[in-house]
C-alpha cells in the first residue's frame, strides 16, 4: 500500500514539474503562431461535434426525466430552470471535459508516446532544443483555450436540446422555456462552470503530455500509456470537479 501511494505521489510531482517547466517555457519567449494554430484546430475545433453532440442529447435527456418528476409535484414548468442550472454549472463542464479528454487526451498520448520510444524525442534534445517547448506547450495553451470555448457551445447547444424536448413533447411555449433560463442563470454560475474547464484543461493537457513522454516499450506501451490517460483523465475530472463545487459555493 505504501509503494502504491509512494508511486503515485511520484506520478504527481512528476507532473507539478512538467506544469512548472511548460509556464516557464511559455513566458520565455512568444508562442510560434503557426504550430499553436494548428494545434487549435487538432485539438479544438475538431472536437466541436463529440462535445455538441454529447451536449444536446443530455439537454433532452434531462428535460425529459426531469419533467416527469417535477410533473408529480406540480412544478413541470421549472424545466428550463433545471436544465439550464445543471448544465451550465456541472453537465457541461464534466460531460464535455471527459468527451475532450478521451479524444484529446488519447491523441497526445499516443503522438508523444510514438515519438519517445522512436527516439525522436532525444533527437530533439540533441539538437539543443527543448521538448517542452516544441511539443507540450503549444498543447497545454491549446486546450486551455479551446475547451472553455467548446464548453460554452455546449452549455447552449445542451439548452437548445431541453427547448426542443419543452416545445415538442411537453407542449410548453419556446419563450416561456427561454424566460425561465435566462430568470434562473445567473453570472455566477456561468463564471463557476467556466472556472473549472481552466482546471479540467490543464489535467487533460499535462496528464497526457506525461504519459506520452514517460511511454516506453515500444507499441504496447504505448498503448498502455494511452488507456492510462483516459482512465486517470476522467477520475481525476470527476474528483477534481467535488472539490471545484464547493469551493464556488463558498462565493
């Protein structure tokens, strides 16, 4: 149990390491445009559909489970106010999170880890160049910026998705459902939703930037590390994201 919790803790301080070497990479001189912006495109703009799709089958799915709920207390018209609330603070952030980093993160994973147990890394530290630099910065500023993005479609994409169960199954005005989201939002919980995916986008891009580099053992291991990214990618989303709750609760 100790060599457990001993092997972990180094997993982790490993990982606070890389995160300190990639700010101090980043503040060192300014991003090369070209790679950043293809990394956007990669790691973003590619992942508009899994995040949009995910998004509008929960809005409905939850407008229609919520409906016959609310419907036994005489509260079906709060719909707009349930589904609103919880996608803006928890569904939204998570959902598109854990969909982002299986994809994402299994990406980099697999890229860093097919270019470390082919050398292709130490290639690049013998040419007196940083790693760091070259591959996971524009990978960690990527993200950062593209999955609060990707989450704020959500969250709308996932509202529309509740309008179409409201109007089409529970036989409510569109601007009815409309009034009682924009009456139950508040820009706290449109700040706190979005606070979180800085957080999620930073486990996403360092857990999968670490396992790629630390890869060995040719193909298996390489897939090894993958499945390793996802699976802690999304534990650590979903506990990271208890304690990102309560903290906003408190403001």
């Amino acid at each position: 149990m100790n060599g457990v919790l001993a092997v972990g803790l180094g997993h982790v301080g490993a990982i606070a390491s890389l995160f300190g070497e990639t700010i101090r990479e980043a503040l060192r001189r300014k991003p090369e445009w070209p790679v950043l912006i293809d990394q956007l495109h990669h790691l973003g703009v590619r992942s508009f559909w899994i995040a949009t799709v995910t998004a509008l089958f929960t809005g409905m799915v939850l407008a229609l489970q919520t409906s016959y709920s609310l419907a036994a207390y005489g509260a079906k018209f709060f719909v707009g106010d349930v589904v609103s609330l919880s996608l803006v603070r928890e569904l939204g952030p998570v959902l598109t999170s854990l969909m982002v980093g299986g994809r994402v993160g299994a990406g980099i994973t697999a890229e860093l880890g097919t270019m470390k147990v082919t050398e292709q890394i130490d290639a690049i530290r013998a040419m007196a160049a940083s790693p760091v630099r070259k591959l996971v910065v524009p990978k960690v500023l990527s993200i950062l910026v593209m999955l609060p993005i990707l989450v704020i479609l959500a969250d709308l994409v996932g509202i529309l998705g509740g309008l179409i169960m409201a109007v089409t199954t529970l036989n409510q005005d569109s601007g009815f459902y409309m009034q009682h989201v924009v009456t139950a939002l508040s820009l706290h919980d449109v700040m706190s939703g979005l606070g979180k995916t800085f957080c999620f986008a930073l486990i996403i891009s360092l857990v999968a930037c670490y396992n790629g580099l630390i890869a060995t053992g040719g193909a298996d291991g390489v897939g090894r590390a993958t499945t390793q990214t996802v699976v802690v990618t999304s534990l650590c989303v979903l506990i990271s994201d208890f304690f990102l709750t309560k903290f906003f609760l408190y403001f």
